[in-house]
C-alpha cells in the first residue's frame, strides 16, 4: 500500500503545470533561450528593431519609444523591443516546450508623429494560428500588459512561435514578453 500512495504522490508532482515567462530582453529564464528579431538591421534603420529599457536616454533618431514617452515601470523587467517596419514583416521568433503560450505587448494609442496601428499575425510550428488588429484611438492611452495572443491547445513539445508585424502600411509592434506552460 504504501508503494502504491508513494507512486500516487510521483504521478501527481510530475503531472504539475508550471509558467515560465520569456523577457524580451533576457530571455527564457529555465532555458536560457533569448527570443530572436528579425530582420537584423543596422540601428538607426527604418524598421530597424530597437532594444529599450528604463536607461537609455530619450533619443527620437533611434525610436519613439524611450522611457520618457512610457511607463517602464508597467512594463515586464522594463525592457522592450519595438519596431514599425516599411519593407517586409518585423518577426519575434520564440522557442519553448508547452502546452499553452500567451503573448504581452505594450499597445499605444495616439502618440505624436508616429504609427501606433498594429496588425500582427501569429504562427506556430509553420502554421498561422491567430492575428491582432489595433487601431489606436484619440486617447492618447498606453496600454501595458495586453494579451494579444493565446492558444491553450497546444501538445506537450517542442514549439517555436513567429510573432509578425506586417500589413500594407506600417504595422507598429511593441513586444514585452511571452508566457508558456
């Protein structure tokens, strides 16, 4: 009886779902996996990515983005990647092993001479699996930690998710971090 309790209690602990959340910036803390941008442009470019976090100065030849424009302490680790690509799709490729994966993303309204409209398209495993569609406001609101994409239907392997900004005009996307089980 007590073998049979004892291997209860192994099918229980290992059967544990655990989140695991991939930074922009410092990646997959179990795997140590960092997400990659792409393509890779010479900063400074149009569309280029740029790398933001709460120390960088405010600079607006490199990005809109800086912290004194938004709330880096809203923001997870207060680190960001954002870009507003002209020619081809910005991509956030991420590699994890789950059953589930939500994606976070700052999502500005109004901002000042800049693209704020977002058209993003989500594929995982080389199968496109769900969009998101923003058209700012007047409001001028920044808003921090929005769910753009989850899927909870996903078998226990290896997947890898490809994250793109893409549409006929600029398409703004504004990548915070990622959440798998």
């Amino acid at each position: 009886l007590a073998l049979f309790t004892f291997s209860l209690f192994i099918a229980a602990a290992t059967s544990v779902l655990v989140n695991v959340t991939v930074d922009d910036t410092f990646g997959d803390p179990t795997t140590g996996i960092i997400p990659q941008y792409l393509p890779i442009d010479p900063p400074g470019t149009i569309g280029a990515w740029h790398s933001g976090n709460s120390s960088e100065q405010d600079d607006w030849t490199t990005s809109h983005w800086t912290p004194g424009i938004l709330d880096v302490l809203k923001i997870h680790n207060q680190t960001w990647h954002d870009s507003t690509p002209a020619n081809g799709p910005a991509q956030v490729v991420v590699n994890f092993t789950g059953t589930a994966v939500y994606v976070y993303n700052v999502v500005p309204n109004m901002v000042w001479e800049t693209v704020t409209t977002s058209n993003m398209t989500f594929a995982i495993d080389d199968s496109v699996v769900g969009s998101f569609v923003h058209m700012p406001n007047n409001s001028g609101v920044t808003l921090y930690n929005q769910l753009v994409y989850s899927n909870t239907e996903l078998e226990l392997a290896p997947h890898t998710i490809v994250i793109s900004a893409e549409g006929d005009s600029h398409s703004f996307i504004l990548f915070d971090y990622l959440l798998y089980t």
